[in-house]
C-alpha cells in the first residue's frame, strides 16, 4: 500500500519534470542520431514523399539506402539518382500489401545487403470515392498496402532489430487518420488503422532499449497521389512540399521523436476535435471546403 501511496504522490512531480525537460529541448538544439552506420528501408521509394525520404536519408548520410516499390521504373531511377550522391542504394520489386511477397523479399534484402536497421513504411494508395462507389477490390487493397502492409513489414524486420537492440521503425501516416473527409473512405480508414498500430507498437518498444518508432501524421501534401484535391483557402492551407515532409520526418528519426504533426497548426485541429460537439466540428469542414475537397480528385495518372 505504501508503494503506491508513493508512486501516486510521485506521479505529478514525473508530469513536470518531463514537460519542464520538452520545454528546454525545444529551446536547445537536440542531439541528433548519426546515421552513418544505418541501412534504411523505404517502401513505396520510387517515387513522391518515398523518393524525398531517400534523398534526404541519403543526404543526413546513411551508409545504405533499399527502396521497395511496384513500379521498377521508378526505382530504378531513385537508385541512380541516390547512387550519384555517393550513397549505396539497391531496389527491389515488392507488394507490401502481399504478405508472402514481404517475407520473401525480406528475406532477400537480408542476404544481398544486410541488417536493416530503420524502416520507413511510406507506401500507400487511394481510391478517392465514397464507399457505395467504391469498388470492393480497391477497397480490400488500400487496406492491404496502407495497413496490413505494415504489419508484415514489422514483422519481417523488427525481431532482429531487437536482436540487436538497435532499430527504428517510422510510418508515414496523415492527418487523415485523426480527422476524416468524404470521398476517402478507404485512405482515412487505412490511415486511422495504421495510426493505431503505431501508436500499440511504440508503446509497446518502450521496454526494448535501442528500438523506436516514429509516426509522421502531415497535412495534404503536392503529390501526384492527391492530384486534383482542392483545399478552399490554399494561402491558409498551403498543401506542404514534399522534400519539407521528408526533412522533418527524419529530422523526427535523429531526434527519435514518436508522433510529428504537420504543420504544427494541426495541433489545433486536435485539440479542436476533441472539445467542441459534432455539429460545430460539421460546420468547420463545411467552411473550411474540407467537405469537398475531394470532388475534384484525380489522383496518380
């Protein structure tokens, strides 16, 4: 009883001294991870936020780089690009929405590079419908790529980075998956299950020392997959620049920062989303063309 009279007593004075120590990280300068003895994993690397992530690993000075993604095209050309920067970086051809396909190309990553130490799950699709005009198939594979994929990808990768007790696992996940719209039943869906899974598994690497998990939860960003989705007042709004989601995300990995909200305005989203009732939640999407912004949606041509 006397145990946890006193850890009741200490928790308050715990609370203050962790806001007091998030209060001076962000006046000083964090000390950030060197990545030079790091090989990095991203799926979906052919190309939009994949391919920026890439670059900017590659950049920050990771010693390899290994992009997964279903267009060779693609990946072959962010492998030159990478490969001119005086990095190593290999391809593979990879479904993660396809368990076997995941375990076996694991398996081959391990063979021909190497332990993969931080892992970036970045794939992902949309369809950009309502569920009646939705067909079933294409909803059975953005759940498969945006959230089933990353289950086998963890799998696949995390037993031997707590083998090592060194590894990161990062998600590139969207505001989406904490305030929904209409016309992305199947992305916001995705992304709300993929938001969960995070956040379990970075709870649950709390007693795993050496291993972290990051997600990275951006604004609308100027990317071919949301090609055509409008925002009523793009100078309040701008949609984000790809290369910025991908410099905060790793700076989010050097920092080893769990959850990362852009811009930071939508902390406020949040916050707002949690006090007000539904009606007035209604008429902020309305006003803020939120309700609509996917009528205009054409996506990845």
């Amino acid at each position: 009883m006397w145990k946890r009279l006193g850890a009741l007593l200490l928790f308050p004075a715990q609370m203050v001294c962790l806001l007091v120590k998030a209060a001076v990280c962000l006046v000083l300068p964090p000390r950030l991870r060197d990545l030079s003895r790091d090989s990095v994993l991203v799926t979906g690397g052919g190309r939009g936020i994949g391919r920026h992530l890439a670059r900017e690993f590659a950049r920050r000075g990771a010693r390899k780089i290994i992009l997964w993604g279903r267009t060779e095209r693609c990946l072959k050309e962010t492998t030159e690009e990478i490969r001119l920067m005086g990095t190593e970086c290999h391809y593979f051809i990879c479904d993660v929405g396809n368990r076997e396909e995941v375990y076996r190309q694991a398996k081959a990553v391990r063979e021909k590079v190497g332990d993969i130490t931080i892992l970036v799950n970045n794939a992902a699709v949309v369809h950009g419908k309502s569920l009646m005009d939705s067909d079933d198939d294409a909803l059975l594979k953005s759940q498969h790529i945006n959230t089933l994929g990353q289950f086998w990808t963890t799998k696949a990768f995390l037993p031997r980075m707590l083998e090592l007790q060194n590894g990161h696992i990062v998600c590139l996940n969207s505001v989406l998956a904490l305030s929904a719209i209409p016309g992305a039943i199947d992305y916001c869906t995705s992304k709300a299950s993929s938001f969960a899974f995070m956040e379990s598994l970075t709870l649950g690497l709390l007693d795993c020392p050496g291993v972290n998990a990051t997600t990275v939860l951006p604004f609308h960003t100027s990317t071919e997959m949301f090609q055509g989705m409008r925002i009523r007042f793009p100078s309040l709004f701008p949609p984000l620049k790809p290369e910025t989601v991908a410099r905060r995300t790793v700076e989010a990995v050097q920092t080893n920062q769990a959850f990362l909200l852009l811009p930071w305005t939508m902390h406020v989203l949040v916050i707002l989303k949690s006090i007000l009732p539904q009606a007035a939640l209604e008429e902020i999407h309305k006003f803020s063309g939120s309700y609509t912004c996917m009528n205009t949606f054409k996506g990845r041509t």
